[in-house]
C-alpha cells in the first residue's frame, strides 16, 4: 500500500509540473497573440491614414484640374479668336489645342486617381465608399 501511495504521489507532482508547464505555453502564446493584434492594429491604422491622405490629395488635384481644364479652355477660346482674326499663329493655336486636350487628360488622370483611392479605403474598411456619378463632358 506504501509503495501504491508513493507512485501516485510521484505521478501527481509530474502531473501537476505538466500543467504548470502548459499553463505557462499558454501565458506565452496569449502574449504572443496579444502583441501580434496591437501590430495589426497600428498597421491598419497606418494604412487608413494613407488612404485618407491619397483620397483628400486625389479631391485637391480634381480641383485643380478643373481649374486647369477653365483656363486652358479660356485660354484656347482667345487664341481661337486671334487666329481668326488674323493676330495668332497657327502654330499658336495648335499649342492652345494640345494644352486643353492636355488639361482633359490630367481632369480624367485625376478623376479615375479619386476612384481608385476611394476603392483603396473600401478595402481597409469594408465599407462602400460615397458614390457620386460624374459625367465628363466638353463642349
């Protein structure tokens, strides 16, 4: 009966070393864990941030191509009427030209640079991004 009682009092101290042990795995592994998600998380922060600013510069340079679409639009209607009055060049009036079709290009480079930044941020977070219909249209 004594040396019953030894084995099993050996055995329960094993026993409990190995739950320690496994108690201590665990520990770890949750800290682990833990830092891992605080990583994600200022990572997913640092990428929203970049969204946002990619998102708010494409707004600004919407803004200034359209700006710049009115001028060279303004600026090819006068050069129009000098040429057909005689006072520009035709190759005046053909730099005019390439200017505004330049200024198009940059309003439809910038236009489609808001929607993929939008789309960027539907990605981070799950969510629609506003949608707002746009037709670009000339005279």
């Amino acid at each position: 009966w004594a040396w019953h009682w030894g084995v099993n009092a050996v055995q329960s101290i094993f026993q409990g070393f190995r739950k320690v042990t496994a108690v201590d795995r665990a520990v770890v592994a949750l800290q682990t864990s833990a830092a891992a998600v605080d990583e994600a998380e200022q990572q997913l922060s640092l990428d929203l941030e970049t969204a946002i600013a990619n998102r708010d510069d494409a707004v600004k340079a919407r803004e200034t191509a359209r700006a710049s679409v009115a001028a060279a639009r303004e600026n090819l209607d006068m050069v129009k009427a000098r040429y057909l009055e005689g006072d520009a060049s035709r190759v005046d009036f053909t730099d005019s030209v390439s200017d505004h079709a330049t200024a198009l290009g940059r309003r439809i480079t910038a236009f489609y640079a808001g929607q993929i930044a939008e789309a960027r941020l539907f990605a981070i977070t799950g969510r629609l991004p506003e949608y707002r219909e746009e037709i670009l249209k000339e005279k």
